[in-house]
C-alpha cells in the first residue's frame, strides 16, 4: 500500500442516514475506482500513529507495567540489553516508510484491544490480521490471567509475521498454531487483552559469509580409558503420570521482561543477524477491526470542480467534487451544510486505494441561492473535507406578450 497515513486523534462520526422530510434529490456517486474490487474496505476503525507525541512511554521502574490507552513504547538503546531509551526518537525514526527501529536497538509498540478477548475468540481475532512490515518485524499478543485482565503475563509472539489464520505462534520455543495457542490460553485460565510490534533493530555478529565450511582445530588425541566394569541393571522405576503441563515456557519474573520475546525464541526471524534498519519497521496493522497507520498522516481535502452553479443546474444535474486524504477502501457520508449541523444527503463514497474519491453530488430540490459548503466524513477514519459550492438563484425569465382576441369599435 502507497505511503498514506492516519490520525493522531479519532473521533465519533456523526450519526447519518436521518430521514429528512422534503428531501428528493439523491447523490450520484461515480467513483474511479468503483469497479476495482482488489480494494479492501476499510475496518470500522482506521487511525494514524506517526510521530513520538503518538505514543505513550511505558513506565520502565514499575515491576508490574500498566498499559496505557492508545499506543505506547519501550524501547532498549543501541548495543545494550538493560538500558532503556528515555525518549522514542533515541530508538527509532518516522518516515514515508512508517516507524523503524534504529540499527543496534529494540523497540517495543503496545496497544491495548477495545476489550478482553477470551480463548475461544483469539481465532477471529488475528483471522484477518496482516501487517505490512519488514522481515525482523514481528506482531504479539499481550496475556493476561483472566483474574486480572490488565496486568502482562506474557507476550507471545508471531513465527514470520502475521498471517491470518495460518499465523503460528512462538510458545515454549516451539511454533504452534492459533487453535493451539487458544487451547493453551483456556487450560491457563488467561485472555488476551492487546497487542504488540517488536522492532528489532539489534545487530548480532553475522555468521561467516564464506561458502566454504569455517575451519575447525584439530583436536589433541586422548588416552584410551581403562574399562571398567559393567554394573548390574536395576530395577526399571515406576513412571508416575503428571497432569499434562503447558507448552509454555516459564514466565519471566520482571515486569518489562514479559514485553519482549521470550529467550527460547532467541533463535527465531525476530533476532536475526545483520538486521538493517529498513527491516525493523512497520507501515501498517490491520488486528481487532482497527487499521493502524505508522506513515504521515494526510490532510482530508476536496473541490468542486464548477463554481457557481444556479439552483436548476444544482438540483438537476449537479456537480463533480474530487477528494482525497481519506482511509483507502472507507465509506465517506455527505451532508450539505451552512453551519454546524448539515442535511445529510442519501447515498455514500468510497474511496479508492489512495483514499481519494471523484462523486457527482445533486442537491435537495428545495436548494435556496446561498454559499454552500458539501461535507465529506470518513466513517472508519472521522477524516473530514468540505467542498465549497455557491447557489445561485436562476436568471428571470422575462414574460412572453399574449395577444387578446375581440371586436373592436369605431364611432364618428
């Protein structure tokens, strides 16, 4: 997806599709791109994080680590693995290429969910969930023992990056699946109550790149031990079974600790040698019905395209407005407005993969001559643009002479 960008601040659309008394005229959308269904619709929930006033530190002196509304950080600085970064741009940097981690350091993104899911729901929570990310990237899930649903027990981590259903998880140093990991979350009696990126900008020394195997010491011969021996089997011990235990490895016991990758994963793509910066990144999170952008946020914006226009030409055939700054794939509402509140019009947009838009608008019959202003809102972004529009009344039509039949009369 092209570099295009989000929210720092989302608020609710207004409500839409009131039925208005009166109202005849409808609006005629005619999208550019309406015919391409490689679109993806937005989710219900599409916001933008791409600078440090987006995000929130994690409190790295607290044993039990809180999670704050919204997106939050912690991050370890370049060539140590104790000494947290007290500033975001210490570890990492915002481009058109979304956030990235800095090379030598580690950054952790959280966020909570808008509410606790339980086991059974995990498989339709992460079902469409992708992300556009590099290959040292990785997505996990925050648990919780469901008797404190806010408090981290662990994180668990993706195995390669999220992949919808088929995403396997990284538990007790082995892959496993969504199904496995719901199970073992059930048998634990934990939930799961957000999310978190691993940017991991860490440089490992990298292995030989040489195609011939690395040479080996010979080793030093040693003397042939005397054998000894052999002594008398015993009696085979009688197993006693065990309740089954968890494929989980155990939880580590500081707070911060439970944020990062456990260290029977250290082995896995999310500790790579020789990362480079652009690999440590992430433009987009798609999880929990909300799209996350990590790219500069666009400005909502739209035009008419003829300004203007009578009352007749208004009504009738109406006229083209082009938008763009919006959410790719998000349905816009339109409403005329003057002031604050608006008439909203029937029909809605969507918009294409560059959040853009191109709709013939056609206003109410009862339209007066004014300065007019069509609003366009984003339902998944809160995005808004106004186009302005001036009304004009119709010129007046002079009267047409009827003539009058009679006799006339003549006297004298």
């Amino acid at each position: 997806m092209d570099s295009i960008t989000v929210l720092r601040s989302r608020v609710t659309a207004a409500a839409f599709g009131v039925s208005v008394l009166g109202l005849t005229a409808a609006l005629v959308p005619t999208i550019s791109v309406a015919a391409d269904d490689t679109i993806a619709p937005a989710t219900s929930v599409v916001s933008w994080a791409d600078g440090a006033d987006d995000f929130t530190a994690i409190d790295t002196d607290s044993a039990t680590p809180a999670i704050p509304a919204g997106w939050s950080w912690l991050g370890l600085q370049e060539g140590s693995e104790t000494e947290y970064a007290t500033a975001l741009d210490q570890v990492a940097t915002f481009s058109v290429k979304g956030i990235t981690a800095k090379d030598g350091a580690a950054v952790v993104l959280l966020h909570g969910l808008q509410a606790t899911v339980t086991p059974d729901a995990v498989p339709a929570l992460v079902a469409d969930a992708s992300a556009t990310a590099g290959g040292d990237t990785e997505v996990g899930l925050l648990i919780a023992k469901a008797s404190s649903p806010k408090l981290v027990e662990e994180t668990v981590y993706s195995d390669g990056g999220l992949q919808g259903a088929d995403t396997q998880w990284l538990s007790g140093g082995s892959a496993e699946s969504t199904a496995d990991l719901a199970a073992e979350l059930t048998a634990n009696g934990e939930v799961v109550f957000g999310y978190a990126v691993l940017l991991n900008g860490s440089t490992i020394a990298a292995p030989p790149t040489t195609d011939e195997p690395a040479p080996t010491a010979t080793p030093t011969p040693t003397a042939t031990a005397t054998p000894t021996a052999t002594p008398q089997p015993t009696q085979t011990p009688t197993v006693t079974p065990n309740a089954a235990p968890s494929a989980r490895v155990a939880t580590p016991e500081s707070g911060l600790e439970k944020l990062l990758p456990q260290s029977s994963a250290a082995a896995t793509p999310s500790a790579r040698a020789a990362v480079v910066p652009a690999d440590s990144g992430i433009a987009d999170l798609v999880i929990d019905d909300t799209t996350t952008y990590f790219t500069a946020q666009p400005t909502a914006a739209a035009k008419t395209v003829t300004s203007p226009l009578t009352v007749s030409q208004a009504t009738t055939t109406g006229f083209t407005v082009n938008g763009t700054g919006f959410a790719p794939g998000e349905t816009i509402r339109v409403a005329l407005t003057a002031s604050e509140t608006g008439i909203p019009l029937p029909g809605t947009l969507v918009a294409d993969a560059d959040g853009a838009f191109t709709a013939t608008v056609v206003l109410p019959a009862d339209t007066s001559p004014s300065s007019w202003n069509v609003e366009f809102t984003g339902v998944s972004s809160a995005q808004v643009a106004y186009a302005p529009i001036d009304i004009v009344a119709d010129p007046a039509v002079a009267p047409v002479a009827t003539p009058i039949s009679g006799r006339a009369t003549f006297t004298g």
